[in-house]
C-alpha cells in the first residue's frame, strides 16, 4: 500500500489547496510506465517527510478536470502546492535529491 494518499477531484480543494502544509501531488496513471518506476521514491518522500509534507497521488484518468486546469500534458508531472499555490513543477522521473530539495524550499 502506498504511503501517499489518493486523491481525487472531489478532494482535492480539501487535501491540496486548503492544506496548511505543502502537499508534493503526484499526476500518475496506474498505465504509465514512468509513473509506476517513480512511485517507490514517492512513498519514500512521503515516509521521511511525514508531519511537515503532504504527499498525495491523483489518477489522471479519474481527474481529468484537475489534470486539464493544471496543464498536465506528459505524466508523471510532480507539482508542490504552498498556500494553493504550485510553487515548484517537474515532469518525468526526476531524481529523488532534486524532489527532497524541492521539498525543502516550499517548508522554508
């Protein structure tokens, strides 16, 4: 079971732009290769960020609406949203370090 929760279009105002934390959104499909080989290092993050990190994965194909407002073309697209704000957007399998960093800017 993943340690990032499931979102979707009906919870994510709730879980994602009114979070008091950051919140790293996972934009995944269950049939993107990409998407399943980052998915480890996204449960990792949400492990060892857990308490100042929201980590949460959204089903593109089940939140088309979502997907389409944020622009999300190319999956994975990892967005970090601070205050509901997307203060940091990577599309892709970036390495894990460069996600962390990210993390760390939008706790600051």
């Amino acid at each position: 079971m993943s340690a990032a929760l499931e979102v979707t279009e009906a919870t994510f105002e709730t879980e994602v732009l009114n979070a008091e934390q950051p919140v790293l959104v996972d934009f995944w499909a269950p049939w993107c290769g990409p998407c399943r080989r980052i998915a480890p290092v996204i449960d990792e993050l949400a492990s060892e960020n857990a308490g100042s990190v929201k980590v949460v994965k959204l089903n593109v194909d089940d939140a088309q609406g979502i997907s389409h407002n944020y622009g999300v073309n190319s999956i994975p697209t990892l967005m970090i949203f601070k205050n509901g704000e997307v203060v940091d957007r990577q599309v892709g399998v970036p390495p894990k370090a460069r996600l962390q960093q990210a993390l760390d800017d939008a706790k600051a």
